[in-house]
C-alpha cells in the first residue's frame, strides 16, 4: 500500500513519541519537528507508509544523538508479557482449538505499538479477542496450508509482542519455523536480542532479516532472508508495518494484526481497532 494524505501527521507524531523518550528539552523537541518540515515534504507519495515513518523516525534519532529511544521500554514489554506468559499458556492448553486461540492472542499481542499509541491494554485486547472474534478470519486456510507447509516464515513485529508470537509457534509444534526480526533497532520492532530475551529462539530458528526498517521492505533486506522469503509456503506476516510493505506480494502470505490507525483500516475494509487474520491469495482479497 501506498503513503496517503493521513500517513503525514502520523509520522510526526511517531518522531514526537521516539523524541520525548530521548529529552523533554522543548528546544529539541522543535529542532527535530522543523528538520521533519523540511524533510517530509521532499518525500514521495510511491513509498509504504512504513518506509516514511522509518525515515522520518531516523531522521529525529539523528538530532536527537539517539539510537534506540525505546530500548528500556522493550526490555519492560518483554518482561511484562514473560509475566503474563503462563495465564496464556493455560487458556491455550484449556482451549477446544488451541491454535486458533493461539492465533488470537497473538493478534491482541500486536497492540504493544509504542510509535502509534500511546497508551495500550494488552490484557484488555486479549479478553476482548478471546470474547469475540477477528473481524476477518482466515484461520481454515491458514489451518489447511500450515498442515502441507515444507517451509514456514514467521515476521515478528513488535518486542512483548513475540512472548505471543513464542506461545503461538510453541502451540503449532513446529521447530523448522524460521522467525525474522530486524537487524538493527527502529521504534519498539523486535530485534534478535529480544528474541533471545523471551526465548523466541527455543521454539523456532530465528534470523536477522537484514534491515532496520519498519515493516518489510523487501529491498532493503539481506539476499538471506529474501531467499527464505521467496521459497517459504507459508509466510505469517505480524503488524502493521509488515502489512503496508507487502499486502501486495504474491507469496501466499496471512497478515495477523489489528487495524491501528484509518489508513491501515481502510485498506483492510474494516474498523480501526479491529482484529483480522488475512490471507492474500486473491479469492480472499
């Protein structure tokens, strides 16, 4: 998907959150939105959404002198749902379709979004997912091809988040997934270090996917990962950014996410703030 006309206050906002983590000089504060008037403007309406937060996020890590405002953060969030892990993993264990209701706390795991909210209830989306139902839900597909899947990629997104994308692939009993995380940190996006902090790596074969970029930007990302990328049957794409850079690949990719903000909720055809599991292959578009 492409930048829309709402992606623009967006990404000063996201800057404004990465600022804020960094100083409460106001004098800062400013230079970084003024660096981002001259910079967003020049920026083309062809990229991702995804791919302008990411510069405008760097631009202000670059005034800043900060390179990771978000990193104590991740480490709570990780610690946080680790905590949580164990209520999780009995509601599973207690389900009558336990990947289902895996898939599911995975989703509500995806409102851990520290660029675009500001505040969030992680156990409040959980019981509101487990009550109720995702909006789309593609779940038999996605059933039917993980059971004749050689080759399975797993994107994670967010840090905390993968203690729910840990507790998914553990209920899949899979471990020749391969999970990719990024190579280097961007807002609250998962990196091998977190994946190693919550033990993503016991489940399941974890790799850099070569880039810092928010989302998936294909071209950005190392001949490694787009190898394992290109021959994966099924690939789980987690998150918002993941979406806007790949919703229109042909691989037989299933986003698992929920609507975060109007454009993202748009393109999905559905609410914001709501919950889908969604396969890419056309007869489901």
């Amino acid at each position: 998907m492409k930048v829309e006309v709402d992606c623009i206050p967006c990404v000063f906002k996201q800057a404004l959150s990465a600022s804020r983590r960094c100083t409460n000089d106001v004098y800062t504060l400013r230079r970084v939105q003024y660096e981002l008037m001259k910079l967003v403007p020049q920026y083309s309406f062809e990229l991702t959404p995804a791919e302008m937060s990411y510069y405008a996020v760097k631009a202000a890590n670059e005034v800043l002198g900060c390179e990771d405002p978000f990193a104590e953060e991740k480490r709570q969030s990780n610690v946080a749902m680790l905590d949580l892990y164990p209520r999780l993993k009995k509601i599973v264990e207690s389900s009558s379709d336990r990947l289902h209701t895996a898939v599911k706390i995975a989703a509500a795991g995806n409102v851990i979004d520290m660029g675009i909210l500001h505040r969030f209830d992680v156990r409040g989306a959980i019981d509101d997912l487990l009550n109720g139902s995702f909006r789309i839900d593609h779940y038999e597909s996605l059933r039917r091809d993980l059971a004749s899947a050689e080759r399975i990629l797993y994107l994670a997104d967010n840090a905390g988040e993968i203690v729910a994308d840990k507790l998914f692939l553990e209920t899949l009993g899979r471990k020749d997934v391969v999970v990719a995380v990024k190579e280097s940190p961007i807002l609250n996006d998962a990196t091998m270090e977190d994946a190693r902090a919550v033990g993503l790596d016991e489940v399941a074969a974890v790799i850099s996917n070569g880039s810092g970029m928010i989302g998936t930007i294909l071209d950005d990302c190392s001949e490694e990962f787009r190898d394992v990328f290109h021959a994966a049957d099924v690939i789980i794409s987690k998150g918002q950014g993941n979406y806007e850079g790949l919703d229109e690949r042909p691989e037989n990719i299933y986003f698992v996410l929920k609507a975060k903000c109007p454009v993202v909720a748009r393109a999905l055809g559905v609410e914001e703030g709501e919950a889908v599991l969604k396969s890419n292959a056309k007869g489901n578009r």
